[in-house]
C-alpha cells in the first residue's frame, strides 16, 4: 500500500488521477508534496500498454467492436490500483 514518505499516512488511490509532474501528490495530514519516481512511472507505462493490447485484442475476438471501450474502462480501474499497491511515493522538493 502506498503511504506518505514522511508521516506514513495512507494514500487515496483515487488522488492518483491527478498526480502529475506539475502537480503532486499532497498528504492530508502532513501537506507533504510527493510524486512517483520517473523509473516507476515508466514501468507502469510498459505494463500497462501491454495489458491494453492484450485485452484489446483478445476481446475483440470475443465481443467485437465493443472490446475498446471494456479495455479501457479496465485499464482506468486498475491503474490507480495497481500506483496504490505496488507503487512507492517519494518527497519532492519545494
């Protein structure tokens, strides 16, 4: 589970929307700003646009013009998932 660097907090996975290099993460108790690394952040790219392809295509055998629009729901439910379980967060720097 993703927490702050410097209280420890628990994250809201669903802020992780909003998470950008011009926008960082805020803590609700400490107001610490805090972002992904890059090497972290290229890492999910990787895995996630190789999910997409998978699932688009292997859905689009099964269910046809239809297997975008499930994928990409798919993909928006898990990344937020997948930054709050296996992603760190690190401090930036004001």
């Amino acid at each position: 589970m993703t927490t702050c660097p410097k209280c420890n907090a628990k994250c809201n996975p669903l802020k992780f929307f909003m998470v950008s290099k011009w926008s960082p993460y805020v803590c609700k108790r400490c107001k610490t700003k805090s972002d992904f690394p890059l090497k972290q952040i290229i890492i999910l790219g990787l895995v996630i646009g190789l999910l997409f392809g998978i699932l688009s295509y292997q859905l689009s055998k099964l269910i046809g013009g239809f297997s975008i629009i499930v994928t990409v729901i798919f993909i928006l439910i898990l990344i937020p998932l997948i930054q709050y379980y296996f992603m760190d967060l690190e401090k930036v720097d004001d």
